[in-house]
C-alpha cells in the first residue's frame, strides 16, 4: 500500500521534478480531503441548497460552490509555493506568495447541480508554472501545453484523486484513514470507442457537424459507422471523463446556435485544459472540434469553450466532419 505522501518524493526524484510542484499537489489533495468531508455530510451538516449568491458566469452558487472554494483558497495561500490562484468562482485572481513558482487554477466543485441529489461531483485543478515579473491576469493566460500538471477529486462511491505531473497519470483512492492510497497506475483511454457522452436535448442547437456526427452515432451498425453506440449522461465532468479514463468514451459539450458569440459553456482555464492533460497522458485526445485543446491561446480567465473529449478515433473524426463543413 503506497500513500501519496511515499509516492510523490519518489516520482519527483526519478522525473527530476521540482519538490515544490509536489508540494503545490500535496496542498490541493489535503484541501480535497477537507471538502470530501463536507460533500459526505450533506444535508447533515446543512451545507445543501443554494447560497443565494452568484458567480462571475451569473450563475447561482450552491452552499457547496462557495465552501469549497473558501477551502482552497485558504489551503493555497498557506502554500509558500502558490504565488497566486483563480477560481471559476471569481471574479478575478487571488494573490498569495509573491515567491511562489507556482499558479493553481481550479473548478472547486464541478457538476454542483448534481449535490442536491446526491450525484457524483468533484474538483478540478491545473498547476501553471508562473512567469517571471509581478503577477497579473496574463501571468495565467498559458496554453494548456504550459501547464506543470493537473488533476481532479471524484466525490464518488469512492473518493479518488487522479493527477498527472506529466509523466503518467496516476490514481488515488481515500482510504478510512484519510489518507490516499495508490490503486491505480497508468491508465490508458482505448482509441476506439462503443460510448458517448452529450446532452441531448440541445441537439436542435447544435452545428450542423455536431448534429451529423450524433446522426451516425444513433445510426447504430446499419449506418456509416459500421457498430452500435451507448449514451452516458451525468453532468458532471468529473463523472463523465472519469468513466472514460477507466474504459473509454467520448464526452461533447459543442458550441451550439443560441448565441454564437459563446464558443462554448465550458470554462477553458478551470474545466478543459486539465481534463485535456489529463487525457493526452492517458493515450486520449481532447479539442474544441477545430483545434487540439492544449494549443489553445487563452484571451481571459473565464474564456469558454467547446469540449471533445475521449478516446483519440473519436475525437479525430468529429475534428475532420468540422473541418469538411
């Protein structure tokens, strides 16, 4: 039984990986342990309902949202080795330590919707390394390819914690001591795939390639993709590319024509480019159906995107139906 605290200075070291990184990941697991607590309690510790706030998206924040994201925005600013954080839950960036290496951008509980009901939710982070000179919104505007690792925390059946330091993506079970324990090495997302993942009722907004694709998908084994499909929808990312890590998929949330000034719902920073890490270390691939998501120059903290997302065959063939429309 390998914890993380053994873990993490053994694969430092055989990656030549800065200690302070580690230190960075240790700090946001520790914050995880903190919100699982809560997220277990639930209605017995009255942290379910709505806040009665809203975040910079204009969206109503859960009693959770804004626990969560209090947690680690504490935990992170204690961490001589964070020089600065963001939230999807702010309006702006948060200073910490002007010595710090390191930027930390986090969704602190993606799928909230789901909380009420007792569905599956987690957190999201992405560890950037950060420039030299003071610190400012740009300081954060890396491309998904910059980032140092990322990871996330599914409150599940079981709590795990899932990272990459791009070296192999490596999961974490929480085990009755609080502690978490290695179960899981290298997992590899299948290119080739018999499961999606969209939310269908807004398939009337769609592009017409997006459309066309779930077209052939629901085709089955008498349409142009030869085999038939399985739907999976939970919605809450965690949920979603956590099933797909374990046994392949695609997960979508496209742009859509209800206002084509969005290119999507996703938040890049906070959602997109760690999961995409997360995937491109995992034999997977992820982009906005136009372009790999890791290259994406980010223009602000709280750009949106469109997500595609999974097993590499997949994700490659949604790519070209755009580019031929």
């Amino acid at each position: 039984m390998t914890t993380l605290a053994q873990f993490l200075p053994q694969h430092l070291q055989q990656h030549a990986i800065p200690a302070e990184l580690g230190s960075v990941l240790a700090t946001v697991a520790a914050a995880c342990i903190d919100i699982n607590a809560k997220v277990r309690l639930g209605a017995l510790s009255g942290v379910l309902g709505m806040a009665g706030t809203g975040n910079v998206q204009g969206e109503d924040q859960k009693k959770l949202d804004v626990i969560a994201n209090d947690m680690l925005i504490a935990a992170l600013q204690a961490d001589a080795n964070v020089a600065g954080l963001a939230s999807e839950e702010e309006d702006t960036f948060v200073a910490a330590h002007p010595d710090g290496g390191y930027l930390v951008l986090f969704d602190p509980l993606d799928g909230s919707s789901n909380i009420d009901v007792n569905i599956s939710v987690g957190t999201i982070f992405s560890i950037l390394p950060k420039p030299e000179g003071a610190l400012d919104t740009q300081s954060f505007l890396q491309k998904g390819s910059a980032q140092a690792g990322s990871g996330y925390v599914l409150y599940g059946p079981q709590t795990q914690l899932v990272f990459t330091l791009k070296h192999g993506v490596f999961v974490f079970t929480l085990n009755e001591q609080n502690e978490f324990v290695l179960t899981q090495e290298n997992p590899q997302v299948p290119a080739a795939t018999k499961e999606f993942a969209i939310n269908m009722s807004n398939r009337r907004h769609w592009l017409a390639p997006m459309q066309q694709y779930i077209d052939e998908l629901l085709a089955g084994d008498t349409g142009p993709r030869g085999k038939n499909y399985n739907m999976r929808w939970v919605a809450s990312m965690v949920a979603e590319i956590h099933r797909i890590l374990m046994r392949g998929g695609v997960f979508m949330y496209p742009q859509d024509t209800r206002d084509l000034s969005k290119p999507g719902k996703l938040r890049l920073m906070y959602e997109a480019n760690p999961m995409s890490l997360i995937m491109a270390q995992a034999g997977g691939a992820a982009g906005n159906a136009v372009q790999d998501m890791l290259d994406i120059q980010p223009e602000g903290l709280h750009q949106r995107v469109a997500v595609v997302m999974g097993s590499a065959e997949e994700v490659a063939y949604v790519t070209r139906l755009h580019a031929q429309a």
